[in-house]
C-alpha cells in the first residue's frame, strides 16, 4: 500500500501516465482513422 501511495503521489509518475495515455489516444484515433477510410474505399470500388 505504501508504494501505491507513493507512486499515486509522485509527479514524475503522474505526467508520464498522462503522456503515455495521450499517446495511446492519438495511436487509437490512427487506427480508427485508418480503418474507416479504407473500408470506404473498399466499398466505392
């Protein structure tokens, strides 16, 4: 449990879980991104 506390309380931690999910949503956005457009493509030809 101490260590919990001290992760949940450390900065350092706190800005690297917030770059990492900003990373992760960005990388979802391209493969959503991706996967639309050629599913759309496959259907115009």
């Amino acid at each position: 449990m101490n260590l919990l506390s001290m992760l949940v309380n450390d900065p350092v931690v706190m800005f690297s879980f917030g770059g990492l999910a900003i990373v992760l949503a960005i990388c979802s956005y391209y493969v959503y991104y991706f996967i639309k457009h050629i599913q759309e493509d496959s259907e115009s030809h």
